[in-house]
C-alpha cells in the first residue's frame, strides 16, 4: 500500500487481534508481575461521545504498554445497564426495557470495538443480566446478614399528581416534578438503606493510604465524610421528663447559649409546645414541609422560626431558656436540636437578630476587658472564655476538653464524634433496577430469599405508566410463600440504586463468567487491587466511596484480602467543543449555521456571537460525533489527537486544525517507513561491531533520548502529550538523517513503530508487519542503551588572557591534562600566543582552558 489508508487497514487489524486472543487475559502466573488496567464502564445509552473515547483511549494507551513491558494485563469492558432512561424509554415509547437496553448495548460494543480497544471481551460484565444481578443480590443478602442493611422510614420526593417517589435529580429548582410539573412534597416511606455510617472512620482514615489518587478527589472524599469532632449535651425541659440531646463542636461557647432550638420534624416538637402555641407551630412545621432541603439551607435564604412556649434549662448555669423551632436547623443531622450561641455563631447570629434573643459573649481575643458591648457579627474565632463561671480566663480551644469533662462529671454531656455522611437510601420504586431479595411474611417479618432462589429474576410483560408505585407491585409475580413458613407472603418491590451495581463490577471480571461463586477468592484477590483505574471527575465521590465501602464489607466477609479497590487513580478532563451564543437571547448556534467564524453572527438576527469552549453537549450544538471523526480519518488519528491535545487530567478542547495535524503526522509516518522498506526489504538490524560515524551516533542519541522521554511519560504522569511531541521528534531526526543505509536508522524505524504502538496501535501493526511476521503488540518495549545517550563530545573554549578567541571540539571524557594539550596544540591558541611565553594555564573541565602570557 503506498498511501496511509486508515480505513484500508484498522478493520482488518481488529479482526486480526480477536483471532490471535491477543487482548485475552493471560491466566493466573505468578512468575510475572500483573496489572490491571479499568475505564470507567459507560452507560449503554446508545453512542458513543467523545467523553468515553478520551477515556477508554487513556486506559488503552496504559494497558498497551503494560503488556510490552511484560505484565499480564486484564483490561475488561461491561456496561452499567440498569437505570432510568430504559424505563422512559418504556414509558415514552413502548419498548421493553431489556430490549432497548441490549440493542444499545450491542451498537455501542461495535463503537467501541471501532476505536481498536485492546478489551478482553471475554469478561463482559452486563449489570442488568440475571447472571450479573444475582451476585448483586447475594452481596445484599451478605450486608442483610451482617446488620448492615436495614429498613427505616424516611422523607421521600412524592409527587402527588403522578403518585410516584422521585429521585432528587428529578425534581427541579423550584421543587416541582421533571415530569408533572406538580410541586413536590416530602413524604415518610419505608426505605432501605445501607450502612455505610459504620465504616465512616475507616473510608476517612484509609484515604491516607491512596498515594496514587489526586489530592482533591481524596479532599472531596473527605468532606462528604465530613467528621466534626465535639460534645453531646442535654438540656432538661422545664416541666418535662425528657432532655433535648443537642451536638455541638463547640463546647466551650455553653455559658453562652440563650435559646434551644429544634428541627420542625423533630419528635420533641409536639411534646414542648404549649397550647397557645400549638397552632402556630403546626402551621409554621407545614409550611418548612412543604420547601426542598436546597430552599431550606441557602445561605442567602432568611432564617426562619417561631417559638414553641416551652423552656429549656442550660444545665450549666441552671438558666431557664426558650425552646424554638427553625428551618435552618435539620432533622438528618447530628441529633436535629441545636443550642443557640448568637454571640459565636454566623447563623445563630442572624437568627438572634431577628428575633430578639439576647446575645451573649462568652469568647473575647485576648481578656475580659476587651469584650463588646455590641456585637456587629458574631466573633467566631478561638480566644480567651469570660462569663463562664469556673472555667473564665481559660483558652477557649482548652476550655472545650475542660467542659466535655465537666459535663461527664454531671452526667449531661460526653464527647462526640459527628459525621455529615449519611447511611445510603439504596431502594428505589422503579422497575429497572435489581430487586431486592427479600420476602415480606405477614408472620416472620422480612426474610431473605434463599441463596439457591436467586437470582430474583424480573418479571417480563410489565406495564409502564410512569405513575404510582413501582410497575413491580401490580403484578402477580409479587405473591410467594414465605420460604421459612409457607405462609402467603410478598416479594420486595423496590429494587436497588445503581450504584450498588457499580460498586461491586470490578470485582467480577476477575472471574466474569463464574456461575457457582460472585467470584473465585484467589482470582480477584490475585487481580486487584485495580493498578490504574481511569474515569470522570464526576464520579470522585458517591461511586469511588461506595466501590471502597463495598471493599471493605466484603473483605470483613472474609472474600477479599486488601482494603482499598483501586492503587491509582486517573480523572480525565473534560471534552469541550467550540460554543457560540447570542448574548442577547441566550440562543446556542450550532456551528454549521455560522458562515464566518472569525466574525460569528447569529444568522437570525445578525447579532455577533460569544464563542468558547464548553464541555460538549447537545443542547449547546457544540458536540463532535465521535463516528464521523472515525470514519474521515480514522481510530489512530482520533487516538492521537485527544492524547496530544491535553494533559489528560486537563480540559480538552477539540480543534478540527490539531486533528488534521495528527492525520499529517501519520501520513509522514507512513511514508518514512514504506520509503525504508522499499529501499531496505527488511526492518531488522543488522549487528555489524563497526565504530559508528558521527551522523550516526546522533541518530542513535536521537533514538535513545526518545525512548527514554516516551517510557518516562508514560510511566510517570501519565504525559501522554509530549510523548507524542516526542514521537514526533523521532520521525522529524528520522526524516532528516543522512545515514539512511544504516543499521541505526533501521533501529530508528524499528523504535518508531514500537514505541507509537500504545497511542496508534492500528497503523503500527500495519507498518511493524512490512517487515515482520508478529504483530508489534507482542514485542517487548525498548531499552535505552545509556552509552547511546552519552553526549561524546565537548565544546571547550580557548581563552587568552581571559579573552574568547574560539572554540574546539573534544572527547567529553578528556582528563584535565588531555585537555590542556588539546587547547595547546589547537588552531586558535597557536595563532594567538604565536611564540609568546605561557606563564600559566587554567583548566575549567567541561568547559574551558584559559592562557596567561607574558
Ligand atoms: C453551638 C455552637 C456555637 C455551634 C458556636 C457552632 C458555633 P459541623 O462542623 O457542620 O459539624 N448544628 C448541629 N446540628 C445541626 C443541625 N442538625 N442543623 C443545623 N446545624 C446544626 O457543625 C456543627 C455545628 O452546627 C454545631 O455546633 C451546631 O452549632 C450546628 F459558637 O453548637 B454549634
Ligand atoms: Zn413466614
């Protein structure tokens, strides 16, 4: 073939690849080292973006080289299939969830496959198939049995037109329903939910063992974990039996509390309230139902509250305070009961303002007699504690540690440890999703299904109204007997989140197809921990937390032996095409309607439009389809292009000018090889001991240099830019060198193919098999030879009376005495000195001799 023909050739070397099992996971050999290499798997929404083709091509690019540098590589694919989008498809247009599922499934395979993606797909992981859901439903059991999945009431998104429970994605910012427009209301339902609360210390404590992971994923996990370190402390109701628990990380502010205040929910509300009261603290807890927790916590929001009559007693100063309710206050965190500190904190603060409450200074900067009259906000920094009785003068940050004690003394207080992380509301009324395999009996209360009744297989033939419960509840395939009784009971009808489904996958392609187990222990233990996993930023939190709860759940159930999913961690940046708007209408134009881009109009009204790059979506038109890059330049140009382009941490933003360069860069390629070949017939080296000329040893330098910086790239952060900048100067001193007949420019040639194989991997195939018989991705990556990289000759400057008077060329390893003689015997020195007497010599090696002359 004389020209570079992309489509000519990446088919058939896809087929090839398959036919020789090249992208087969070698089986467990412990005499080499093994890597696991993991995208993040897509939703099978039908195509392909851009999005997964930087991804996939990322982790492509690592397993590649992994496997020429001598690992075992598992590098699988599988699709996170269940979810909504099957079910609107249902509910819209008719079609099966399953079916529609599968068909996309099968059109994004293809794509993938297009791309030249060295997958096993042998170890497909499908998670809405029986064979997967099964293991998801026996891994539920596993927490079921262990306490570690519960059933609790719990505020829900109802939507009272369609009668159904949304998710919160589904509801918009004004608080009404995507798909009735109807305001949505908070309801109590029995949810399930897993106890990921009990592992909050270890997902905090092990993120120190996350070397290979970004600092702001670890920081972001951090957060959502969210640990607060203080004091549980009771106050007595007046004329009550019973205590409000409140938690507080601030303690040693409690001499300075003027008011308890209560979530609207909160069981203790009825009991306190008075019965002037009542009626406007009912109408009050109805209208906070009726505001979405967003509405509820906005900072810019007012705080809002009434008082309840009742009266609480601050046990350290026996002082009787009021007791309010407030909607800043919220019922899901620490115990829904806050004590008022206007004078330390921002939103106490405010509400105190608003409502008359005093204000009470208890922390000042430095002693008593810098406390404030007024305070214009509140001081909320550590100091020196006034008005607090026994424990004045001390430092506030002491008096925290001073007054838990003192608490624990009296018996109305002890230390607390607060998390923000919730435990995870897993079930969902939907159809698509697995069902949880648990029976209701009206005599043994919740049963789980027996091990060798699972899978809990979803019922076909379901009918999709997108209103009321889930479509699962209607049918007859709800009615069983009790598996422990016989009784006439019920099957569960919520099935689970999906990222229960995702929390557990790359556990399964170890051993994908295993029909007996949820996995072999010694292939997943010999497999994991994930050497690199690749994926989107938008998945640092929920999905990576819940993949290491699930670890560390299945490692106390004796499965696993390490306690950390996936060693490194990758977030590829964003995809971003070219944007234009009108300013004026907030109009999106795509760009094929825009007739000058350097001057951009709106064709409609003429106004000139704003351009610039956002992650590419198709509401904004600004989308690349990734199929027609594909198909007018093909999988190695697209490959090339997006590893070029950006950092892969970084944005990228997609430019059809860099594309066509790559295009270009193949295409030189090409013809640098077919050129050698036709000229050569062979790619190999011959291995002749001759001295090599000077052309020659820069050629090899050049080679050698390439070779180190690309495997450096690659090895370290993950260059993947200026390794193909470095490809790219390979070919360029290639293309320039004048010892074309020599067997350094066919190790040039040789290490050109070889090392563009990870990035182009089609057209080094194509090129590599000109002269070979074995395709290029069993070859082994290359050495750097560090006597080729030595730099054998010096310029050593020849001074005279410290003046510059020219320059020689000499061996870099000269000795000082070498060096001496070569200046003195050169051109220069003898043209300058020209008979005089040399008084002294000074040698600076590496760099220069200088002549002191009478
Ligand atoms: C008294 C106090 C005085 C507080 C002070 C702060 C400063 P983090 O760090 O987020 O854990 N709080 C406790 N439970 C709450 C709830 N359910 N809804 C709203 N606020 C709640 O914050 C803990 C602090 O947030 C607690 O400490 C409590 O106010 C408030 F000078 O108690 B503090
Ligand atoms: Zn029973």
């Amino acid at each position: 073939e004389s020209r570079y023909n992309p489509a000519a050739i990446e088919e058939k070397w896809q087929q090839t690849w398959i036919e020789q099992g090249l992208d087969k996971t070698p089986s467990l050999d412990s005499s080499k080292p093994k890597f696991y290499a993991l995208s993040m798997f897509p939703y099978p929404s039908g195509s392909l973006h851009m999005g997964h083709v930087r991804n996939y091509t990322i982790t492509d690019v690592i397993a590649r080289l992994k496997r020429m540098q001598g690992y075992r590589v598992l590098h699988p694919m599988g699709w996170d299939a269940f979810g909504l989008p099957a079910e609107n498809a249902a509910i819209d247009r008719g079609v099966p969830p399953a079916e529609w599922t599968y068909q996309n499934i099968a059109q994004m395979r293809r794509q993938l496959q297009q791309l030249g993606l060295s997958i096993d797909w042998s170890r497909e992981v499908t998670t809405c198939s029986p064979d997967y859901y099964k293991w998801t439903q026996w891994i539920f059991l596993q927490f079921f049995s262990r306490g570690l999945a519960y059933q609790k009431e719990s505020a829900v998104n109802w939507d009272p037109i369609d009668q159904t429970v949304l998710a919160n994605e589904q509801v918009d910012n004004e608080g009404r329903s995507w798909r009735s427009g109807a305001k949505v209301e908070r309801k109590l339902l029995r949810q399930w939910f897993l106890k990921i609360t009990d592992y909050a210390e270890q997902l905090l404590n092990d993120l120190d063992k996350l070397n290979g992971w970004p600092e702001r994923v670890k920081l972001m996990q951090a957060n959502w974990i969210g640990k607060s370190v203080g004091a549980y402390l009771e106050f007595p109701i007046v004329g009550k039996d019973e205590k409000i628990g409140v938690f507080t990380t601030r303690p040693d502010t409690v001499y300075g509390v003027t008011y308890v205040v209560l979530a609207p929910e909160h069981p203790l509300t009825a009991k306190v309230t008075t019965p002037e009261r009542k009626a406007a603290v009912e109408a009050f807890i109805q209208e906070v139902s009726n505001q979405t927790e967003l509405e509820r916590t906005a900072e810019d929001k007012p705080k809002r509250g009434i008082p309840t009559g009742g009266k609480a007693i601050n046990p350290f100063t026996g002082e009787e305070i009021p007791i309010w309710i407030a909607d800043y206050v919220l019922y899901e965190y620490g115990t829904g009961a806050v004590m008022g500190v206007p004078a330390h904190d921002v939103r106490d603060f405010k509400f105190a303002n608003g409502n008359d409450l005093p204000i009470n200074v208890v922390i000042v900067l430095a002693d008593a007699a810098d406390t404030p009259i007024n305070l214009k906000e509140a001081y909320t920094e550590a100091g020196v504690v006034v008005n607090s009785d026994i424990f004045n003068g001390m430092d506030s940050n002491e008096a925290k540690s001073a007054i838990i004690q003192y608490a624990e003394q009296q018996g109305f207080g002890k230390a607390r440890i607060q998390y923000r992380l919730r435990d995870w509301l897993i079930s969902r009324q939907r159809y698509w999703g697995a069902p949880i395999p648990v029976i209701h009996c009206p005599k043994c209360g919740i049963v789980p299904v027996p091990d060798e009744d699972l899978p809990v297989v979803l019922p076909e033939n379901v009918e999709f109204t997108g209103r009321g419960a889930s479509p699962l509840s209607g049918m007859d395939w709800v009615n069983v007997p009790c598996p422990s009784c016989g009784t006439q009971a019920k099957r569960e009808t919520d099935t689970m989140d999906t990222f229960i489904d995702s929390s557990w996958y790359f556990l399964r392609y170890p051993d994908a197809n295993n029909r007996q187990q949820v996995f072999d222990k010694a292939k997943t233990n010999d497999w994991m921990a994930v050497d690199q996993y690749v994926g989107g930023i938008e998945h640092a939190i929920l999905h990576l937390l819940y993949s290491r709860f699930f670890t560390k759940v299945l490692r106390d159930c004796g499965l696993l032996n390490f306690d950390e999913p996936f060693g490194r961690l990758l977030t590829q940046g964003m995809v971003q095409g070219i944007t234009y708007k009108n300013p004026e209408t907030g109009k999106y134009i795509p760009a094929a309607q825009v007739k000058d881009p350097t001057a951009p109009k709106d064709p409609e009204t003429g106004k000139p439009l704003e351009v610039f790059y956002e992650k590419m979506s198709k509401s904004k038109y600004n989308g690349v389809d990734p199929l027609e890059v594909l198909a007018k330049y093909g999988a190695d140009t697209a490959r090339m292009f997006t590893l070029f382009k950006a950092p892969p941490e970084k944005d990228l933003e997609w430019d059809d000018a860099d594309v066509e360069g790559q295009f270009r860069f193949l295409n030189r390629v090409w013809r640098l090889v077919a050129e050698f070949i036709s000229s050569q017939s062979s790619l190999q080296q011959t291995t002749d001991n001759r001295q090599l000329t000077k052309p020659e040893k820069d050629l090899r330098r050049a080679i050698h240099n390439a070779i180190q910086a690309v495997t450096e790239d690659l090895e370290g952060e993950y260059q993947f830019n200026t390794a193909v900048s470095e490809l790219m100067k390979l070919s360029n001193a290639l293309s320039d060198a004048i010892c074309k007949d020599s067997p350094v420019y066919a190790e040039g040639i040789n290490t050109l193919i070889l090392l563009m194989a990870p990035f182009a991997p089609h057209i080094a195939d194509e090129l590599w098999n000109l002269g070979n018989t074995e395709s290029v991705h069993l070859q082994t990556w290359p050495k750097v030879d560090p006597d080729a990289l030595v730099v054998d000759e010096i310029t050593l400057v020849i001074q005279i009376m410290g003046k510059t008077r020219g320059a020689i060329q000499v061996p870099a390893d000269a000795s000082r005495e070498a060096l001496e003689k070569y200046a003195r015997e050169s051109e220069v020195a003898l043209k300058h000195i020209q008979g005089k007497e040399i008084k002294k010599v000074i040698v600076v090696p590496g760099k220069l001799v200088n002549f002191v002359v009478a």
